[in-house]
C-alpha cells in the first residue's frame, strides 16, 4: 500500500504495521523486516495497538487485524457517501442477477468494499464491507487499475483470480473524467460461467450507469 508520511512519526509507524498486517500475518520478525521499523520499536507499537484492538494474535502467535480495525473499517464504509447513493442502484443488481454485488473504491494498491450485498443463495461469494483486497486480481481490481482494454470496453471480467472457483464481472464509475469505483456481481463459476461478462456486463454497467446518475456525476 502507499504509505502517506505525516510529520507524526509514531503514528506513521503505527500506520505502518498495520499496512503490513494488512497484507499478511506477521510474527515481530516479519513486521520489522516489512517495515524496516526497529525490533523495540516494532514490539512496542505492535503490543500497543494490540490494547487498542487494532491487532490480535492468531493460533500461531502471529499479529493479525484486530476486532477494532474490522468495526472502523464498517464504520468507514457506512459513511462514505457514494455508497449511499449506490445502495439502490446495488439492490437493483443483486435482485436482476440473483448474485452478490458490491461497490469498491481504490486505496493505493489496495481496493476497498464500501458496499456489499449478498445474494440468498446457499453458495455464495461473501466480501465483508469495509474489506480491503488485492488491487492486482479480480476485475474490480482491473476497473479501478483502469486497464486500457477494460475501459475500451466498458467492463472486467475474472475468473478464478483472487479465489479459487470464484468468478465476477465490474464495470466503471465514473466522475469528472476519472474512474471513482467499480461496482461488481460474483458468485461461484457453475451460476456465472467462464464467460461471465456475456451473461452479467450489461447489467453491471447499467448499475454503473445509475449510479452515477444518482450521485450526481
């Protein structure tokens, strides 16, 4: 992820290791050669934002996202004012194509679920709002690279990419020029195909189509 430098350093620190963990689980080892911070150093705020559930420790005594992270980022997702006005525009998608849909925005090399709605399928794809994913996989991640084939024609496809039988179609948001969000439809390859852009793009781009509208862009 970019990492943006305050004249803070300790909570740039901090804001390190938790990029990290982001990432992967990491023992003490592990964040400071990610970081680059020193062991003391890398021990201290760990264990701080360990008390701040930030962090937790996993089976293995790795540090890992804490409870408190999940709830800011929830929380995060709920007031990012785009998802309000895409809300029904998603609704609309997930009642048309029976399947999970979400809304991503880009974060660095990362993209962010400000919005997620499940389909009532048994089998199903879940993304948990406010989950942070792979800008480098998947076709959300394609739209919001903007990939030059992607935007030529309107829309990203994967199969198997970020999630072993997982498939999903995205398409772009569009504001003032410059792509703002992908909104997306995934579920399991035997419901959407190999080819899930001929069965669900034109229906993801109407979605996008309606949110911008409904945003005002």
């Amino acid at each position: 992820m970019e990492h943006r430098v305050s004249d803070v350093g300790v909570i740039d620190k901090a804001m390190a290791l938790l990029a990290a963990v982001e990432r992967e689980p990491h023992a003490l080892a592990g964040l400071v050669a990610a970081t680059g911070i020193s062991r003391p150093t890398a021990h201290r705020l760990a264990v701080a934002l360990e008390v701040h559930g930030m962090l937790r420790r996993d089976a293995e005594g790795r540090f890992v996202l804490g409870p408190r992270a999940l709830v800011l980022g929830q929380a995060a997702a709920r007031s990012y004012p785009l998802r309000d006005a895409a809300l029904p525009a998603l609704a609309e998608l997930r009642d048309v194509t029976g399947e999970s849909v979400q809304l991503y925005v880009r974060d660095g090399d990362r993209r962010v679920c400000v919005a997620s709605l499940e389909t009532p399928h048994g089998l199903r794809t879940i993304v948990a709002q406010g989950a942070s994913l792979p800008l480098g996989v998947g076709s959300a991640g394609a739209v919001l690279r903007e990939d030059t084939d992607t935007l030529a024609r309107g829309f990203a496809e994967s199969v198997a990419q970020r999630e072993a039988g997982v498939a999903s179609v995205s398409a772009p948001v569009w504001a003032g020029g410059r792509v703002v969000a992908a909104v997306s439809v995934s579920g399991p390859i035997e419901r959407l195909s190999r080819e899930p852009g001929a069965r669900y793009a034109d229906a993801v781009m109407a979605a996008a189509r309606r949110i911008e509208k409904d945003a005002g862009f």
